[in-house]
C-alpha cells in the first residue's frame, strides 16, 4: 500500500504536487493497489 506513494513522493518534493494532492491521489491509487495485489495472490482472497 506505501507503492502510490512512493511513485508520487517526487513529484511533491519537486513541488508539482501539494500535500492535499499527493494524499488524496495516493489514497485513490491505493484502491487498484490493493485490487492487483488481491487478484495476484486469488487463491488466498477466494471461497
């Protein structure tokens, strides 16, 4: 879950990104993160 924010980290230190912004597009970013992780482990998260 700490990889959206990684990818983003730069462009904040850089200053193209605000705080707000880099909260509020990695918590988004997080959800098709934490899906790709479900769907790459599917046995585990599967009935």
């Amino acid at each position: 879950m700490y990889l959206p924010f990684l990818v983003l980290l730069p462009f904040h230190w850089t200053g193209l990104l605000s705080g707000t912004a880099l909260m509020t597009a990695g918590h988004v970013l997080m959800v098709p993160a934490m899906i790709a992780a479900m769907l790459r482990r599917r046995h585990e998260y599967g009935c």
